[in-house]
C-alpha cells in the first residue's frame, strides 16, 4: 500500500515507530502534488524547499522525543486566507496577489507546533465568497472524482488536495458552509466546530461573526485529533472561548445507542435531490439500526437563514475587506490620480465579481436609512434561528441532514446565477448562525459517482456528540 | 436697527488617555519614536489580526465619567465606524455609538458672568488615527502609525455654551478634572487633548438653533478663542445676506485666521456604524464601578476646601494652588517634608509663579524636587540665609534643581554671625564715607540706611541685616 | 424586481465603499443587488418585534487585556508588504491640498 492511502493519524504512528521518515512522507506528498496538480489545481502555493526543510526538523525533534503527538511529522495543506509567516497568503484574489504575512494564524501555529509539515496553501473562493472554488483569481480547483465538476467551496482546495491525496489532511473555514459543502461534493470528512473553539486570530476574516477554523481529513478519527491540535483559547482572539473539554479523540467511540437524532422535516424538502435525500435517509437508518433514536420533526425558520446570512456576512465583509486599499500591503494600481482614485482603482482592479458585489450589498444595508430595516432585522432573525435551535436541541443530541442539496455541479453553471449558487447552502448556513458545530461524513454516491455527505450537527460546545455519531456511522462503511 | 445674535456652542473634545499601551494591542503609546516602530499587525491593519480590549481605558473613562456626574451605561459596545483615510489603517475606526459608557453629566464652570452648568451629552471610548506626514518634495504623504490606537476618550458636550470664554473655562474645567484622575496630561499642544467646537447662531429669543457647523484642527486656546469669533461672524454675515449656513465640517488655519469646508465628492458621511463582532461587550458591574468610585483621588473642588481648612490658606492662593495638579503634588510633598504650609505657599505662589510668567510656562513644567525647597525654607529658618539670598538661590533650584544646601556652600552665601568681622567691615564703610557719617551726625537719620546698604554690599548680602544695623547704629553713636 | 436599484445608489455605494465600476458592472449591480434586496425581502414576512437583535452567539464579556507593553519595534515586517514606503513610513498620494 502506497504511503498515500494511509489515514493522517495512520502516518503518524508509522513515522512515530520509524517505519516512515517525515521526508519521504513529504516527498511522496509533492510527488502526488506534481502528478495531480495539472488537472485538479488545489493549491495556489506549493513550498517544496520549506516543506522539506520542515521535513528535518521535524523529523530530528521526533527522534529527540521533543515531538510526541499523532500529527507529528504529516503533511498538511492549508487553506489561502489562514496566514503564515514568511508563506504568500493571497485568500485567492488578486489584491493579496504578493501579501507575505510576518506572523502565523493561531490554527497553524498550533499546528505546527504539534509537528505539522506544511506542503503549501490551498485555493479558495475569493475571500471564501462562493460556493465553488470558481471565483478565485488563481483559476479553477476540479473535483477529483470528476474533473468536470466543481469541488465545492469555499475551502475547494483543501478538500480536492484531501480527496486526490495531495495531502494527508488540510485545514479549512468555514463562514456559511464552505468547510461542510466541499467536504460533501469530494467525499471526504470536515468539521466546523463551536465558534470560538478554534481561534480567528491569523485567519483572514470575511465574516467575522460566523467564521470558524475547521479540520477537513480522510476519516473521522483524523478529523478529530486535527480538531484536538488546533483547538485553543487564544488570548489574542478576544471571541474565543476556554473550554476544559477539548480532547475530542476522546469521543471516537463506535456506540450510539439511545443517542436522540432528529431529522428536519425542512431539510428534506423541494429543492432536494432525490438521490442525496435517499442517501441521507439511508444514512439515519444505519445509525437506527445501531441503536440511535432517531425522528424526523419541524427545525422551522430554515427559509430565513439565506437572507439574514447574506445581510450580516455582506455587513461584516463590506467593512472587513476595506483594509485592502492599496496602502500597506497588497495590489497598488499602477495608474492613478489621487488619493480617491488609487483607492478605486486599486480595489476595482483587486476584487473579483463576487467580491464586489457582496462588498456593496453589505455597504448597502448598513447605510444610512436601511441598518434597522436590514441588519437589525437579520441580527433579530438570527436570534429566533437560535431559539429555534435551542428548542430542538432540547429534545435531540443530534441533528442530521444533507450538508448540500446536490451533488457536486458542473463547472461554470453556478456562477451564471449568484443568487441561486446562494440558495445551495440551505443546510449549512444556519449552523453558522447559531454558532453551532457540524460535520459532513461521507454517506454514498450518486448514480454517476459523485460523493454524497450527511451533515451531523450538535449543541454548542457538544462537537463530542457528533463525532460519535459520525465515527459509528463511518465504521458501517468500512471498505464501501 | 441691527438684529442681535446670540451665538451657540458645543465641544467634542478628545482626550488620549494615559495608558502604557495602546487600547487594542500591547504597543507602548509613548510620545515620539522613529515612524512605526510603535506599530503592530493589529494597529496597523494587518489582514487576521484582531483587536484585545485595554482593561485600562475603560476604568479611565468611568473615571471620567464619574468625576463628570456621568450616568454609566453598564452594559456598553464598541462599534465599528467606517470610512476611508490613509492614518485609519482598517478604514474603519473603532468607536462606540449605540452604547457609550458614559452619558447625562455635566461639569461646573464659572465665568465673569457667574457659575453655570455645562452638559456633557455622553462620553465614549475609540482608537486615536495615525499620523500623515505631508512630503512637499515628492507631492505625496507618508503614513505613520504610531499613534494608531491610542486610546482616547471623546467628551461630546451639550450646546450649553454661549461665549468664547465659556467654552476655554469649560476646557480648562475639564484638563483641570482630567489631570487630576491621572487620565490624561490633556497638552493641546502635543494633542492629547484636541477639541472641535460645533456652532450654530440664532437670532436671540428664538427657541430653535441654527445650522451648527464643526470645526477642527484647534490646537491652542487661542486659536478656539479666535475660530469661535470668526466663525460667529461668518455665519452672522451669511444670514445677514439672506444666505443660509450650511451643516459641515471646517478646517480652522489659524495663521491665516480662517477656516475652509472640508468637503469632498468622495466623502459620503455615511459611517454604517455596527457593533463590531471582533469585541465582546463590556459588563460594568456595581462593585466594579463601586471600585473605581472608591478610587477616585481628591478632586480639585474638595482640595480647594481643604487647603483653606486645613492649612488655613487664603481662598485665592488655595484657588491657583490647585488650579494644577501638578503644582498641588508640589505643594503637598513639600509640606510633606518640612510642614510650614504658609511658607510654602508663598515660594509656590510669588517666586514660582513670577518664574513661570517670565518664562511663559505652565505650571505642569514646574521640574525641581520638593525636596529642594523644602531645605531651602529650612535654610532661611534657621537663619543660614537671608531672604534675599533666598531668592536667589530659588531661582537656581527652579531653573535647574539645584541643591540648595550644596549651591550656598558653594557660592559662600551664608550670613557672617562673626561680630568682630562685621565691625571691622563697617569700620571701613564709615571710614570710606566721611560725608554721610556726618551727615548722620548732622541730623539725617536717612544717611543710617545709606551706611547698612553700603555694608551689606561689602558682605555679598550675606550678613544679618538686623546685625549691620545694630552695629552701625552702635559705632555712629560711639564715634560721636 | 420589487427592489429598484438606481444609477444614484449604486454610485453611493461606489463612494462608501470604494469601488469603480464600468457602465456594463453598473448595470448588473443594478440587477444583482435588486434581486438580492427582493430575497432579503423575506424577512419581513418574520414578526420581529418582540425579538432583540443578536450580535455574539454567547454571552460572553469583559474580555480584556493588561496595559503592558509586549510589543517591541516590528517595523520590518510592518513594511515589508507596503507598496511603496519612504524613510519608514507607508507612502501615499497627498491627502491635502
């Protein structure tokens, strides 16, 4: 069996017991990376020489003993708007196009400091706007299973780089589902934890209220120790949370009886394909049969979730973006009169689209005259989204569904329609809203084998919860 | 006959607070420094970075608050407040708008024209901006952020002031109370305290205001004095032509003694102020605030009172005592060291001021150690020198803080106690001056000063002039 | 479209939030942002009166930080990424006139 194929959790105990050096790890990896990287495009940035360079000091640190962890030594693909000292960082646009960052996102930091090797960072929706890995400045990412569909997005490359094994596991975010909708349309597994659980600090914002670090990886189980390593209370992230209860490897446990499912009515309705709605039933049924209780009831309210998050997340954009003005870092136009219009054109020329267009939706609701009619009444919608929540996490552990209506589209028909593109992240965006952790697995193929992903979601703070969902369900489908 | 105009004026003043760091990130606030080496990813824009709140700056401005008869808001938000310029590095400043900490005070000033109560609408936190240094040789600008994120506090008035003299004593009011919380140094100069002064004209006896407008860039209270005037007639001259006052902000040149609108196509006003998601709020609760009211050091209201009970001091030489802080401070560790307070009060209040005034200082560069005064007061008690070499050696304490005992044995300043020494020197001066002796002996008790001049003069001052005169009189008599 | 976006919005939207669009760009932010505006429209259909907005997920406070400087001097890195800079300071058109 190629080194490839081994899980990241797998790697790092053959590289603990010697039988793999970190270096061949990392060369098998950048061999993968060359031979996939013309037709699946994951990455906007591969650093062969600091990824090897890594490679040996990692490698002498854990045979000093001085690195001990699961994750020591294997190769990691980052996501483009997670910054990394000394590495580009461009969040796939253009006006980041030459941003090198002096310091390390939180996430990455934690990473490395567990022995993480970091191959390169992976491509993006522009800023994470979209669905699809399509509005990055830097071309297309293909989905690995077919080259003629889209990956899925935001975090497009990470997932694709996971699916194609150019890369052992990859980190991810996740604003409205751009971790759980990609992992979906590539088959492989991503979490979206607890807002607050994994910090923003180094992570390039787009939505600042919704954002998340999340781990995307083969398995559940590598899920989990990825999510355990980066998880942290970070003092520079003033919206991060101390938890006590961070050891999620803890919960690969393959037992679910009596643990409460419930399946929205709301989620299983017009718009969803059948083929997905038959796999995400079949998906309850396993767990059923191995001992969950599972219901279907009414979430209520998921209509409102698409609109209130396109106010916030365009609000929170418009003034998070506006850094990128061509002054400090970044795009600069080359011709220009003024102040004014070195702004202008530095950022009309920098953005993309889909960028633009939600800067000026966001612009425009908090202007002068619509805040109250259009953000108030989004921050209002999303507090009764959270009550609506509260309310079924009374009754149920668990809340399962699609993570996305389809499977993954073809290239190029999603853009045609923004607003259409939007209504795909039904099943996801309201998770963010709540500030709810979540995970897609991987539960089927559609009948021309596009991977099919159940979307398990938990209480705040109970990430645990659904990671045993998620693993007992994953051991039924051992070598399916 | 000539309408009359009664003219309208409310301040929005800005104070940097005295924090060792600035309000978001742990960079030194201090004064100076080569252009950015105070800055930071996160008081300089930096894509990732997020801000931390200063626990400081929210108990300086509840400080103020209280000493300003402020309601709290106990439960207060920091709001992002955005707009595009080159020394905002997010291009969009943190402020509070929804829910500042302070609101509903007012602070007490008196005038020729009596005592009156001022209004303070609100009082909230913010970031100062960086600095733009003009470069006329290139045409361009540079960016220095080394001011970015200072903290400020801005006190916004109500439109409870009439003259030009209102608005300096309600300003020295507020840099008096502000000085003495230790919040602020409040120099206009260097500006740490800035002010804008907003202001409207009605004809007098109307019960609605005019158009105010705001004007800025008002760095001494001179030049507020000279803005407000000619900013009256302006706006008096326009309605005079049937013209009307138009709503903007207008840059004061003080050299030029006129200001200019500072309007803009490009400027839309429209700051879309939201609660920034990066924050959490700030909860004041009744024992954090009881703390901070338990705090407060003796204001100067209260000191005034004492000083006259206590050190039974005149109204007005306790008045400029405590009109600085600083001084105070002074004046109290002095006494501290050698008690006589009547003494002390007189070197603060005659030599010290007439010092400062030939100077053209403020009593906050007053430099040398009560220490040195204290032995000095000493020095002349003990009757080691005379009050005129006193004054001397005072001037040498207050230009350079010299040692007073170390600077009278140097000098050789001491009083000559020796009597045989001192008969011999007016022995020579009655020798020296035959016709004034007789003229003593003629009948004209004058020419006895003449002689205990001359004598004093032979000494250097430093002889006991009581003892000069008793031995001049003693040999005039003798020699008879 | 319920939403009528005009040639004048979307110039004020240019102006707020820096952008400079082409005629044609014009014309599909127009539509664009009409049809977004009829989506979001939606809400409405919500009573949301007796709601209060929600801005943090948890009720988390008074997250603060002590005054002590941590910070030495980053200017390097502050500047390395800066378009153009001059004598350790980001360079920039004149801001006066």
């Amino acid at each position: 069996m190629s080194i490839l194929e081994l899980t990241a959790l797998e790697l790092g105990r053959k590289i603990k017991s010697g039988e793999v050096a970190v270096l061949e790890a990392v060369k098998a990896s950048l061999d993968q990376i060359r031979k996939k990287e013309p037709a699946i495009h994951a990455y906007v940035t591969v650093d062969e020489q600091r990824a090897v360079k890594a490679a040996e000091t990692v490698q002498k640190m854990i045979d000093n003993k001085m690195l001990t962890g699961p994750l020591a030594g294997v190769p990691v693909a980052v996501k483009d708007n997670l910054c990394t000292k000394d590495l580009l960082t461009t969040c796939s646009s253009n006006i980041l196009y030459n941003f090198v960052p002096g310091y390390t996102a939180e996430a990455v930091s934690n990473l490395e400091k567990a022995g993480a090797v970091i191959l390169g960072k992976t491509n993006m929706d522009e800023f994470a706007m979209g669905s699809t890995t399509e509005t990055s400045a830097f071309g297309v990412t293909r989905n690995p299973w077919n080259p003629d569909h889209v990956p899925g997005g935001s975090s497009g490359g990470s997932c694709a780089a996971v699916a194609s094994n150019e890369c052992f596991y990859a980190l991810g975010s996740d604003t409205g589902g751009s971790i759980r909708q990609p992992s979906s349309f590539c088959g492989v597994t991503g979490i979206k934890p607890t807002y607050g659980t994994v910090s923003r600090y180094g992570l390039i914002a787009y939505g600042s209220s919704l954002d998340q670090v999340g781990p995307i990886g083969k398995n559940v189980s590598d899920c989990a120790a990825v999510l355990e390593v980066i998880s942290s209370y970070d003092k520079k992230d003033s919206t991060s949370v101390p938890r006590k209860d961070l050891d999620f490897t803890s919960a690969l446990v393959n037992d679910v009886k009596g643990l409460r499912i419930g399946i929205p009515r709301d989620y299983l309705g017009e718009g969803l394909d059948d083929e997905v709605r038959q796999a995400v039933l079949d998906g309850a049924q396993t767990l059923k049969e191995r001992g969950a209780v599972v219901e279907e009831f009414d979430l209520s309210l998921v209509e409102y979730a698409i609109p209130a998050y396109y106010v916030i997340a365009s609000a929170e954009a418009s003034s998070n973006l506006s850094r990128f003005d061509g002054v400090k870092y970044g795009l600069r136009a080359k011709e220009y009169e003024g102040l004014h219009q070195m702004y202008k054109k530095s950022r009309s020329e920098g953005f993309g689209p889909e960028v633009k267009r939600r800067i000026m939706l966001g612009a425009f609701v908090l202007s002068s005259g619509y805040y109250d009619a259009y953000y108030l009444k989004a921050l209002r919608t999303k507090a009764l989204i959270k009550q609506a929540f509260d309310k079924a996490f009374a009754e149920y552990d668990v809340i399962l569904g699609p993570a996305a209506p389809t499977t993954a589209p073809r290239l190029g028909e999603s853009l045609k329609d923004p607003l259409k593109m939007y209504l795909g992240d039904i099943y996801t965006i309201s998770v963010n809203l709540a500030g709810l952790p979540a995970m897609t697995v991987p539960c089927g193929t559609d009948k021309r084998g596009l991977p099919i992903g159940l979307q398990l979601i938990g209480d705040c703070f109970q990430e645990k919860k659904i990671i045993r969902a998620g693993y007992t369900f994953e051991q039924t489908r051992e070598g399916k | 006959m000539s309408r009359q105009y009664e003219t309208v004026i409310g301040l929005e003043v800005h104070v940097e607070l005295a924090t060792k760091t600035k309000i978001f990130c742990g960079c030194s606030t201090e004064f100076g420094g080569a252009p950015n080496t105070h800055t930071c990813p996160v008081c300089t824009g930096m894509p990732g970075s997020l801000p931390v709140l200063n626990r400081q700056v929210v108990e300086y401005a509840l400080a103020v608050g209280l000493a300003a008869n402020c309601q709290i808001n106990q439960y207060c938000k920091f709001d992002r407040k955005n707009y595009f310029y080159p020394d905002n590095p997010q291009n969009y400043q943190i402020s509070q708008l929804y829910l500042p900490i302070c609101h509903d005070g007012w602070v007490e000033i008196e005038t020729a024209g009596g005592k009156k109560k001022i209004g303070i609408h609100e009082i909230h936190m913010e970031e100062d901006a960086g600095k733009l240094i003009h470069d006329e040789w290139e045409n361009c600008s540079l960016v220095d952020f080394n001011r970015s994120g200072v903290p400020l506090i801005e006190i916004v008035s109500e439109p409870d002031m009439r003259t030009a003299d209102e608005v300096i004593a309600y300003l020295e009011k507020l840099r008096m109370m502000i000085q003495y919380l230790g919040a602020s140094d409040c120099k206009l100069q260097e500006g740490s305290m800035r002010a804008d002064v907003n202001l409207s004209v009605r004809e007098a006896g109307s019960p609605q205001f005019g158009t105010r407008t705001e004007m800025k860039n008002l760095n001494s209270f001179k030049a507020i004095a000279r803005a407000i005037e000619g900013e009256r007639k302006r706006q008096i001259e326009l309605i005079e032509e049937g013209k009307k006052v138009i709503q903007e902000t207008r840059r004061w040149d003080d050299n030029k003694e006129f200001s200019y609108a500072m309007r803009s196509k490009e400027d839309a006003q429209d700051y879309r102020y939201f609660p920034d998601p990066d924050l959490t709020p700030v909860v004041i609760s009744d024992e954090w605030l009881e703390e901070i009211r338990n705090r407060q050091p003796e204001l100067q209201p209260e000191k005034l009172k004492r000083y006259q009970e206590e050190f039974k001091l005149p109204e007005y030489d306790a008045k400029i005592l405590t009109s600085s802080k600083h001084m105070a401070d002074m004046f109290e560790e002095t006494i501290a060291i050698c008690g006589k307070p009547k003494e002390v009060s007189n070197w603060m209040m005659v030599e010290a001021m007439r010092l400062l005034k030939e100077h053209e200082q403020d009593p906050e560069n007053m430099a040398f150690s009560p220490g040195n005064l204290a032995k000095l007061i000493d020095l002349v008690d003990k009757g080691i020198i005379n009050r005129t070499v006193a004054k001397t050696v005072f001037e040498e304490i207050f230009a350079r803080d010299a040692d007073p005992e170390a600077y009278v044995e140097e000098k050789g300043l001491k009083i000559v106690n020796d009597e045989e020494a001192l008969r011999k020197t007016v022995m020579q001066v009655l020798e020296a001056n035959p016709q004034s002796v007789a003229d003593y002996r003629g009948g004209k008790e004058k020419a006895m000063g003449f002689l205990v001049g001359q004598t004093m003069r032979a000494m250097k001052g430093k002889a006991d002039p009581a003892m000069v005169n008793k031995i001049v009189k003693e040999l005039l008599t003798k020699m008879i | 479209m319920a939403n009528m976006i005009s040639e004048e919005i979307i110039d004020y939207v240019g102006i707020l939030a820096k952008l400079e669009l082409s005629q044609a760009e014009k014309e599909e932010a127009k539509k664009d942002m009409g049809r977004m505006l009829d989506y979001i429209d939606k809400l409405n259909e919500l009573d949301t009166s007796s709601t209060e907005p929600m801005s943090h997920i948890f009720s988390m406070n008074n997250v603060f930080r002590e005054d002590i400087v941590t910070n030495g001097d980053n200017r390097d890195d502050i500047l390395k990424n800066a378009p153009e800079q001059k004598e350790g300071a980001f360079k920039v058109p004149k801001t006066v006139e």
